[in-house]
C-alpha cells in the first residue's frame, strides 16, 4: 500500500499479464459508498476525465479504469517521491 484516503486506497500493482518484470502502476481505490455520501461524484468524473486526457513527461496518465459493485479502480503511472502537494510543502 502506498496511501490511504478518505475515500480509499492506493497500491502499487504490476499488470499481471506482463510478467514479473512488467511496468508498475499505483491503482488507486475509491470506495461508491463513500463517495456518494460526501456528494464527490462529479469530482471523481472530472478527476478521471483529467487524468485520461492528460499528455505529459512530468505528470501521471489514467492508463486503465474500471469498477465492482462497490468500488472505482484508477491505474495510474507509478512515479516515486510520493504526492506533489507533500514534495511543495517540504520546500517551504
């Protein structure tokens, strides 16, 4: 497990059909329940819609997308270093 939020949870996962020495990804977890209840629907729509059409070295890319009855899963690019927002807050 890398993190843990509000919502859910991210993890650093490997996409098995690429083997054992394949690209890592952070998937992150975001639990339907929760969302709902804090009125976040839009929010992850846009964040999702964002992350797919975003284009960049220097930023991270939605590279699959999918759910279960109970949770969205987001499988991200995996950059170490942890959060941007944690990175600019130690610089200050």
């Amino acid at each position: 497990m890398l993190g843990r939020g509000s919502f859910g949870k991210v993890m650093l996962v490997r996409k098995k059909s690429e083997g054992s020495d394949g690209p890592t990804y952070a998937m992150k977890t975001l639990r339907k329940k929760e969302l709902l209840k804090r009125r976040q629907i839009d929010h992850t729509q846009t964040e999702r819609k964002v992350l797919q059409d975003i284009q960049h070295p220097f930023l991270v890319s939605l590279r699959f997308a999918f759910q279960s009855e109970e949770k969205l899963y987001m499988v991200l690019d995996f950059m170490e270093g942890g959060e941007l927002f944690d990175q600019i807050l130690q610089r200050e």
